[in-house]
C-alpha cells in the first residue's frame, strides 16, 4: 500500500468493512484497465485526510465518495461518475445524472441502509493484495 496521494488520479472512498463496497471495489479494479483509480477505506487514515481536506470530515459518510483533484462525488453521483470514467458501456448510466440527485440518492440511500444485512459486514478493513496493492492508499 501507498502512503503517497497522487495529485492527479481519481481515488474512490468506501466503507471498508461492507461487503458490498468491497465487491465495488472488486468490479472497478479489474474494468479500470488504466489503472487510474486509487482506493482507501473511509476508516484509513488516508481516507479520514481525504475527507477532511475536502470538507467532508464529520459528515457521517457511510458511503462511496470519488475524489477527482478539488472535485468531489458522493453516493450516486459517486458511482455515475466512476462508471463514466470507466467507459464502454458503463458510460450508459451518465445520462442518470440527470435524474433529480434527490431521487437517485433515496435509491442509493435504500441499498446503504440495508447492505449490512443483506450483504453482510466484515470484522476489519479488506488488505490488497497483489499489483492492486500499490493503488491502495494507507
């Protein structure tokens, strides 16, 4: 794992003990052919930085945040965004963006809600493994 932020590349913020954020994680690494996303759990040290410095810090975030230089995304706007940057046919939920963010964030919200339940919770943060290691941030 690195301890070094890129200036550049888009790092996306999740929960890192949910197993649905973990298995969000699992889809971008290997669809991210680039290598342009960098990850940290919103528990890391790294994470906790991030969100401060973007004023995010106390919000009580339970959810996917992308950080894209002073831009940041959070819950739905967060996965449109990273399936755009992805490309391919993953570009064909950009046009949900314009869906009222109110909407789109209730559904977010609904699946945030319950994913502990119906998806589970892990004990610790995921550790990478493996040349993903290195876009993981500590």
């Amino acid at each position: 794992m690195t301890t070094d932020v890129p200036d550049d590349a888009p790092i996306v913020l999740f929960d890192g003990v949910c197993n649905l954020c973990h298995g969000f994680v699992q889809f971008i690494v290997p669809r991210d052919t680039e290598g342009q996303f960098h990850f940290a759990s919103l528990q890391s040290d790294a994470g906790q930085e991030l969100l401060a410095e973007h004023g995010l810090a106390g919000h009580d975030l339970e959810s996917v945040v992308l950080i894209e230089s002073e831009d940041c995304y959070v819950k739905s706007s967060a996965v449109i965004r990273i399936a755009q940057r992805l490309g391919g046919i993953y570009r064909l939920l950009g046009p949900t963006r314009f869906l009222p963010r109110r909407l789109r964030d209730w559904v977010y919200d609904l699946v945030a809600d319950h994913r502990y339940r119906l998806f589970g919770k892990k004990d610790q943060c995921m550790m990478p493994t493996g040349n993903v290691q290195e876009r993981f941030l500590e």
